[in-house]
C-alpha cells in the first residue's frame, strides 16, 4: 500500500516511529512535515499555538496541495494534524482515498489555548480516528468523527529496544 504520511520525520520522535512500523508491515510510506510548510521563528511558535495555526494553515494547505497533486497514494495518515483545517481536508477527501488521522495527545483540553481548533473542525473528514485516550473517543464523535478508534499507549520495539550489557573494561 502507498501511505503519505503527514507527520514529523525526526526519529526522535513517535510520529516517525510510527512511520517506521508502517514500513516494517511492508508499505510504502512517503513522509511529508506540515510542520514545516511555514516560516518557523522562535517568537511566531507561541502566536500560533494560541491562533489555533490560523495564519499559517491557507500556506500549509497550498503547499501540500501543491506536492500532492501529482502523486498517486493509497492511504493518507495525517499525524496529529493540528496545521491542517478543514479546506485541506476537503481536498484530500475529493481524491478518493481514506484518510487516516492518528493523535496521541489530548486535543480536547484547554491547556493549548487554540492549537487544536483546526483539528477539531477537520474530525468529520476523517475515515478514521485513532486516539489513546477513552475520554476522547465520545468527545470525538461528538465533534463529528465518524469513526473513531481507541489504542493503548504503546512503543516501538525497535526506537526503543533495550540495551545490550557490555562488559566494563
């Protein structure tokens, strides 16, 4: 299966580790950072927490829309998606293809001031929604997710394997 996948690439971090997996069951994955579809300066970072990504999101849109065009895929696996509203996902949608989106925080509490407004607002476009949090799997499907589907916090066996014991010289 051809996966884009919309999320960050840094190894460091779950959404490339979930790639990875994705991978290993023998897909195709194409990783693409909505994140950095967007000036990034120190001091926008906290204006756009708080604008919910509102200023940035028409570019995001453009971008990924641009990219994307030409390409043929299968599955498109949005990771958290808090940059993508709903005009993209209106797009994505009009391809035909499902549309994945999976997000191991909490986007229904008030602690990110607006940062999940856009994510919110783009829940009924999703074919699927993963989250790990019961409490959200209702809160959800009341913002208009069609299907929503409930994961236990995990790892991945092979980021975080365990270490082999050396001997001390």
């Amino acid at each position: 299966m051809k996966i884009v996948y919309l999320g960050d690439p840094n190894p460091n971090l779950t959404g490339a580790h979930r790639a990875g997996a994705l991978v290993r069951l023998g897909h195709s994955v194409e990783i693409l950072n909505p994140g950095r579809m967007y000036p990034h300066f120190r001091l926008l970072a906290p204006l756009h927490v708080r604008t919910g990504f509102r200023l940035v999101a028409p570019v995001v849109n453009r971008r990924l829309c641009a990219l994307l065009e030409p390409k043929e895929w299968d599955l498109l696996w949005v990771d958290s998606g808090c940059e993508l509203g709903p005009a993209f996902h209106r797009w994505a949608k009009a391809r035909g293809k499902p549309v994945v989106n999976y997000n191991c925080d909490n986007p229904f509490v008030r602690r990110d001031y607006r940062k999940w407004d856009l994510y919110k607002k783009s829940l009924c476009y999703h074919d699927l929604t993963i989250l790990p949090r019961s409490k959200n799997v209702e809160q959800a499907k009341a913002a208009g997710s069609p299907r929503v589907f409930l994961v236990s916090l995990s790892y991945d066996p092979v980021a975080h394997h365990p270490e082999q014991a050396t001997e001390a010289a």
